[in-house]
C-alpha cells in the first residue's frame, strides 16, 4: 500500500439541529473539508459514508446515493458503512484502503447522524438495534444498562469510584467549552454528575454521552498527491479493526473490549509505535466508564488504573496524555455515525496545531479509537504529521 | 493493486425461509464458500457483507460484529455496506480493494437479506428507503412505479412491447428452473406474465423480483495465494462503481441508467475487455424493464435495442449474450442484499463449468451488473478464468 495523508478536515456543529436535514449536514462537513483541502468537488474520485441507521432515523437508506447527488458529486462512487458507533471509523478505514490500494487518488470519508427528529421512546428502540436485538434488547436491556454492568464490575474489580468515572465527564466538558463545535460548551463538576437524575446505575445523566445531530469530513489523498495541496499533510500510520461479541454476555470478562485491545495492537504494528509514543488520543467515551476501560485496553495504562490516571490530571490538556481535548462524546455530542470522523478531525487540528485554547503542545502523533456497540467492533487509526 | 481471485462461493436457498434466522442465513452461506474454497475460518482475515435495512427489517443494525460472532470467526473485522439493492455488489468490491491492496489476503464478501418476516404493507414501506424518502416516497411514489414510470417511456420511444417484457420473465423462469437454490424453479408462458394481477401498469406481478430471504458468500484471495487453494481460480479483472441521482426525476432521460453506463466503463476499460468479449452476464432485472434497459447500458446491443434481442432469443442460454442463467432476481429471488453476491456465485460457477443444466458453452469471461434503487448507485464487475 502506498502512504495516504489527510489534506482537509471539517465539521458541523453539534447539537439538535432541528432545521438542518440529513442531507444539507453532510454536504455542510463536506464542504469545509473541500475549503480546507483547498480543492473543488470535481476532484474528488469517491466517497465513503459513515452512518448507523438512517434506515430507522429518518426512514432513508441508500444514503451513499444520496450524499453524492444532494453534494453534486454524480457520478463519483459513495459507499455507506455501517458498524453501529463506529461507522465513522469504518468509513476513516475503507477510505485509506482504497487510496491506498491506489484505485482512487481522492476520496471523502464523511460520517453523519440525524438522531434528534424522533421522540425519546423512539430513540431508543433504535438504539436497540445496535446490542443484539435477540438476546440483549428483546428482553429489555438498555444500552446504558450494557455500560452500567461494565462499570458496576470494573469498581468491584479495580477499585475504580463514581467520582473518578465524574471526572472523565468533567474533563471532557472542561474540554468541550473550548470547542466551538460542541454540543455542550460549558463546565460541570463532580457533584453535578452525581447528582444527575440517574440512567442505570451506577451512570448518571451525564456520565452518558447526548443524542446529537452532526457531520463530519475528512480529504484523503496520496502523501505524493497531497504535497500539491498542503504543507502539512497528516500520514494515516496505522489502522487497526477487529470484531468482538455482539452480547456482553458473551465476553470472558466484562471490564475489557477485547476488540480495541485488538484492533490497537494492528494499528500499534503497522505504525511502528507504542502506546507511550502517542501525544494526544480521542477515545469512545460513550459513557465515562468507557473512557476508563479505552485507557487502560489502548496501553495508555496499566489494567485497572484508569480510574486512577484520571483522578491524577494525567488525561487533562497538559496531562502525560491529553485525551479527547475535543470535549469527547461526552461533551462535543455523538451523532453516532460522525463520531469516528469527528475524532480525526480532532487529531488532524490538533497535528496541525490549529487547536486554540485546547492545543497540546508538542504533538507529533495521534491517535483515535472508535467503538460500535458495547464494543462489537472496535477500529483504532494513528496519524503522524507527515512535514 | 495485485491480482485478486475467488475461490470459493456458496448459496443459500432463496425464497420465503420463516424457519432461518438471519444470521443463520449468512453463516450458511459462508460454510458453504469456505468448504468450497477447501479452507477454515481460521484463515480469514476480514469480511464484507452487503445488507441493505436489517435495522428496518429486523430492527438490528451493527450486522457486521453479529455475522463475525455468529460464525466463530472473531476478532477478524467484518464491515457491512449498504447501497440499497446495490449492497452486495459493493461489498464484493470493497473486500477486492482490501485484497488488492494488500491489507487482506483472504476474505469473505457477503450478502444477506431477510425480508419476509415483516406484513407485505410493512415491507412496501422498507422499500421506500431505497428511493427517495422526502421527493418520492413521502409522496406515495413506490418502487415498481418508478420502473413502471421507465417501461412507458422506454415503449414509447423505442416502440418496445409488452410482449419483450414478458418474455424476459419467461427466460429467467426458464433458466431458474435449472437452479436449485432458485426461489420459484418453473417455466411460466408470455400469457401468464401478461394476464398476472398488475402492480403498476405496464408492470405485473409476473415482471417484478419476488420478496425473498436468502444469503450468498464469495471467498477472495491474492491471486498468488489462490493458486494453493484452487485450479481453477476466478480472476476479478475488471471493478467499476458509480452514483447516480437518488430521484428519477432529477435525470436527464427515464430509458438509461447513467450509473450502469458509467460503471460498466470503468469496469471494461480496468478488464482491457469490450461488451462483445463478455461470454455470460448477470444483470439486474427488479423488473422486466431494468434488463432490457441494462442490457442496452452494458453495450451489448444498441439503445433501444434490448427488446429486440431478447425477442430473437440472443440473452437464452445459447444466444449469442447469454443472461440471467441462474434466474435472475425475477426467478431466482431478491433478497436485497445478497443479490449483487449471488450474481457473482452464478458467474463463478458458470467459468468453472459446474452449472449443469444451464452451463454455457466456451464461457471465457462473465460480467456481473447491481443495480441500487431506481439507479442511484450502479455496480460491474468482470471475470476471467485463471488457469
């Protein structure tokens, strides 16, 4: 495969974007990541889309055909990936495969989500659909619940607290009120997370990442055809992907996802580096144990001490790794399908040090991780600043 | 890209299948590619399956961690696509991207769909995801009416007759009587198509696709690879995708699909290979129509001409093109998703001459033609013998 960089990045504003459709989100990102590119849509050889479940959000699939025709791409190929909340990522993947393959030059890897047009009920019977619907959801499990299970044990296991699992949702918002595109731009503190009208406990409201609409794109192209473009092309070093049980119930052990344990260690191998290598991370905080147990699967820790590493300011901006400076799930919101495109976006700003008030100093690599589920499939990618 | 070649395919049966789950249906399929690749899971690095609306059918969505798990095959990744009908032809090409490139040397590219656990009102309703959810469906336009909307135009410029369109059913039926994993395995007459209950006239029940569960698998390989596995290797020598408009009537003209002409070009000139080399061909037929009309945006007659041939009898096994041998998805079935794999399972079989019955002779190279929706997404693929 030959080297594939990152030329263009851009991102709607999360939130509940009530008088935004489906379409215009997708085509709003792509157009900022074509404007930071610095290059027209007759440019771009294909696309790929990240998206979960507009089929039961909004009732529309064939979403690839589409995003091409509403953003005036025709007859550019659009393919949609779908792995529940990490389609982002998937589509990040699909589209460094085939330019890497060489059969296309440039490609958009978009994601997006339209999760605010339905009622609450609603919603989450659509969230359902992304546990196993046979097994978990049919009799009545709740996707915070599968989150609630894991945090219940990884405190009886670890030690870990409430008030280190608040304080992933108070750094991620501390974070977010610097970012102009997160759904949250404000602080809370500890208490307000423990006092929070409870999810499945021991998780709190906002221990729980929002339903959020939003988009967001990236530009690949060739690292030989982007040094046309930019002088700060981002080389996509590593990518990692692995599944992992669709049930909970059928892990060996509910405080690790193996499949991020596995889909990092492809990414670690193909990058050439180590957890200790990586200057900035954005992690799949759906909820804030998640965030926990994703420092501790990545390496960023040892097991069990995620909870420790944030109760001592080590994940803060500033911290031994900065993680999820973009405000997280938790904060800048969680358009499902965007998700993992928001992350790259992320690190791409943060390499390129366009960050503000939330940049990291020194950054050299990145790296995202992106989880569907209660970790059915995890996707892991590396970036490095390629000047 | 390296070479890339297949080495196995399975079928389910397809049809109304009320006592096959469906992820049972997909890990049937796969078994039975692997066993006729001669390999274990084991040796698979990665999967693609093409689906398009378990969320709405089934209400599961993240199909590619339950089809990973429920086969054994973790932690191998597993990526679903969706490009409405289109699905499975887009998870053929994006599991040949991902060998090509290198990053995969076995993988399994598969199809799915389980349509007929839904009331036919609830099932119609699916269907409009595949089209335009706010500019046609929400109008009351449905599926058949959009191809009906082309038959008209196509009879009144062309002069086709409803006759021509009936005979494709018939030659398909004639055909899918010597499949044995086809849906409806017998022969009906001009008369039968032309006096059946009519959906949207012109069109009858007996020029539509069935509704139709089933699943398909095509096991893939470095072609240096395959040589260790097979003699008989099948070479993807030709890939093209291309988008169309999503709405009908934001095209130019209702009698050519531009999507079909677009990625058929990509996919000859990738081959080296004209319309006339091609020796056997699955194309698309959701409805009498779409074959006569993809049988003239493939090049293998002129425009206008594809009621012609199939009244001289040049797409019968035979002819001088012949199409649709397994049946096509008027009489073999048209589980959405599996569609663009099973045609791929018909061409392979039809190179390695085991199809029986309906075997063509001196068959050299096959051309497989997915069509999404009304045209919104058009996919070609090209295959050659190996030995």
């Amino acid at each position: 495969m030959r080297d594939v960089a990152i030329i263009g990045a851009g991102i709607t504003k999360f939130g509940e974007l009530w008088n935004t459709s489906f379409r215009d989100l997708f085509v709003d990102a792509g157009a900022r990541a074509l404007e930071d590119a610095g290059l027209g849509g007759d440019e771009i050889d294909a696309l790929y889309v990240g998206n979960m479940s507009a089929g039961q959000f909004i009732r529309q699939e064939h979403i690839g055909s589409l995003i091409a025709d509403h953003a005036g791409l025709i007859p550019a190929p659009c393919t949609r990936v779908e792995a529940a909340c990490a389609s982002g990522g998937l589509a990040l993947r699909e589209a460094f495969i085939s330019v890497g393959a060489g059969i296309n030059d440039i490609v958009v890897a978009g994601g997006i989500e339209k999760m605010t047009d339905l009622l609450t009920d609603q919603t989450n019977g659509v969230l359902g659909a992304l546990a196993d619907r046979e097994w978990e959801a049919f009799v009545g499990t709740t996707y915070p619940g599968l989150y609630a299970l894991m945090a219940r044990r990884h405190m009886h296991k670890y030690g870990t607290t409430r008030e280190q699992m608040a304080k992933v949702a108070v750094k991620n918002h501390k974070n977010g009120a610097l970012n102009p595109y997160a759904q949250y731009q404000r602080e809370i503190t500890v208490d307000h997370v423990l006092n929070s009208p409870p999810v499945a406990d021991p998780l709190t409201t906002l221990d729980s990442s929002p339903i959020s609409d939003g988009g967001a794109a990236l530009v690949l192209a060739s690292a030989d055809i982007a040094k046309e473009y930019t002088d700060t092309p981002i080389i996509i070093t590593g990518s990692g992907q692995a599944s992992g049980t669709l049930s909970l119930h059928d892990r060996k052990s509910l405080t690790e996802i193996p499949a991020t344990v596995h889909a990092s260690e492809i990414a670690y191998k193909m990058a050439g580096v180590k957890p200790e290598d990586i200057d900035v991370a954005e992690v799949h905080d759906c909820f804030t144990i998640a965030e926990i147990m994703a420092t501790e699967d990545l390496g960023f820790c040892e097991k069990g001490e995620g909870g420790k590493i944030i109760e001592e300011n080590e994940t803060e901006i500033g911290g031994k790794i900065p993680i999820n400076t973009s405000g997280g799930l938790k904060s800048k919101g969680h358009p499902l399908g965007a998700t993992g495109i928001a992350q790259g976006v992320e690190i791409v700003t943060q390499l390129k040090e366009e960050a503000g008030k939330r940049q990291v100093d020194g950054v050299e690599i990145g790296l995202t991780h992106n989880i569907g589920g209660s970790g059915g499939t995890g996707v892991v990618h590396i970036f490095e600043r390629g000047d």
